[in-house]
C-alpha cells in the first residue's frame, strides 16, 4: 500500500535548546516493514515541526460518528504493534471510532527505561499534530488511547506547560513512572484535566500493581472524572484477554461519548 504523505506542521520549540533523539533510523525501519503488509487503515506520514512520523489512520466501520482516537505504544515498538495497539486501533473501529495510531519516540532497543525522560519533549509535538489532523478532519471528539510507557508520555504531554486539548485519556497498563523529570507521572495525575480511564490487568507488572493505590489517590486531587479498573488473568500485554481490555474500553467510552 502506497502511503500517503500528509503534512501538517506545528512549530514546536525544544526544551533547554535540546534536539529531537528519537532514533529516527529505527522509526523507518519499522515504517519500512508495517506500510507495505497493512490489511487494515491506511498509512500517512504527520510532520511535527521536528521530523516526519509514521501514523496509520483506520476509519470508523460504521460511518461517521464524530468520534476519533488517537492510539500511542509502548517502550520501543510502533503504531501496528500486535499487543494492545493493533487490537485497539482496528476494534474501535467497530464501535464507530476513526482511529490515528501513531508513531511515538523510540530508542535503540538496548536503550534502558529511563533514558527515554531524554526524548519526552519530542512528545507533546507528536500528540498535539495528531489531535490537529483529526480536528481539520471535523472530529468533534478526540480521546487518548495509550499503553504502558506511552501512558507516562500521555500524561506528561496533558499536565505540561502546552497541554493538548483533548476530550478523554484511556491509559492502559500505566505505572506510577519514574521519580523526579518528566517521566515521573504520580506527580503529575494531580494535574490532569480530562475524564481518565486507568485500566490494568491483575497479572500486570509489578511495577503497575504497586503503583495503583498511588496512582487512584494522585488522581482523585485533580478533581476530574477518573476510573480504575482491573481485569481479572490479564498480564501486561492482555495477551489472551483482548476482548475484555475492548469491552472495558468500549463500556467507558460509551458511557461518556
């Protein structure tokens, strides 16, 4: 499939005069090997100011609803990954959600966790773009749909000094981040500004199971509409338990949407 190129520029300046590292060699890579194989959505390339950044766009099955997503991966991976990311982007679909899964910054797989707080200023150019593209489409509700290392960079991106405006944030596997920077998302829930769904499973990570507590009691300062939910034999990846991640996903949005 021949993708199409689509630019929509935003000016985003650099914090603390650094410049975009995102490994921009692994993101065509993973272009490289997804735009050609997709069976569902179509391809288009968004410009945030910095650099271009792959995003698959599926429309909604059944017609238009005025309701899109923006779905955003976890640590290292791209907008077609098999585990959570292509389920939510084309199951939504079916529920009347346009789908925007896009590519979010990478490191070299090497790279340890923490090393991403380097390229969090990147982010909020990459979100900001995609909710710009679905608002020129006419989309009068855009939500956030993002799993594990993509929450904390959802977060980041809500409580900063530019948020985006957005109508919904769906974090999927969201731990309590990293103390102290940007990644450090048990500082910043108190800040968010939007009806939030925090869903996990119970087999999740440690790091996500301990943090939960923390997680619900931070939220609840921002005095906005949030709720968590756990789903019972579901890890990480709700691998085996896709259908109960999209039923807790589709119940929430309908609820509000």
């Amino acid at each position: 499939m021949r993708a199409l190129v689509l630019l929509v520029a935003i000016a985003v300046l650099p914090v603390g005069g650094a410049v975009h590292a995102s490994d921009l060699e692994k993101e065509q890579r993973w272009a490289d090997q997804i735009v050609d194989s997709l069976l569902d959505g179509e391809a288009v390339y968004l410009n945030d100011g910095r650099s271009e950044f792959l995003a698959i766009e599926t429309e909604s099955a059944v017609g238009a609803s005025g309701k899109a997503a923006v779905v955003m991966h976890g640590t290292g991976v791209h907008p077609d990954w098999p585990a959570v990311v292509q389920p939510l982007r084309v199951a939504l679909t079916e529920s009347g959600w346009h789908t925007l899964s896009i590519q979010m910054p990478v490191l070299a797989n090497d790279a340890e966790h923490a090393a991403y707080a380097a390229i969090y200023d990147e982010v909020p150019g990459r979100i900001a773009v995609a909710v710009a593209h679905l608002r020129e489409k006419g989309f009068e509700k855009v939500v956030l749909i993002a799993h594990s290392q993509g929450t904390i960079m959802t977060v980041y991106s809500l409580t900063g000094q530019q948020p985006v405006t957005v109508d919904g944030f769906v974090a999927i596997g969201m731990s309590g981040g990293i103390a102290g920077g940007p990644m450090d998302t048990l500082s910043q829930l108190p800040n968010l500004p939007i009806p939030t769904l925090d869903l996990y499973g119970s087999e999740d990570l440690p790091e996500v199971l301990s943090s939960a507590p923390a997680r619900k009691s931070a939220a609840a300062r921002a005095g906005v509409d949030y709720s968590q939910q756990q789903v019972a034999g579901a890890d990480h990846f709700f691998d085996g338990e896709e259908s109960e991640m999209l039923d807790a996903v589709n119940a929430w949005l309908d609820a509000r949407y």
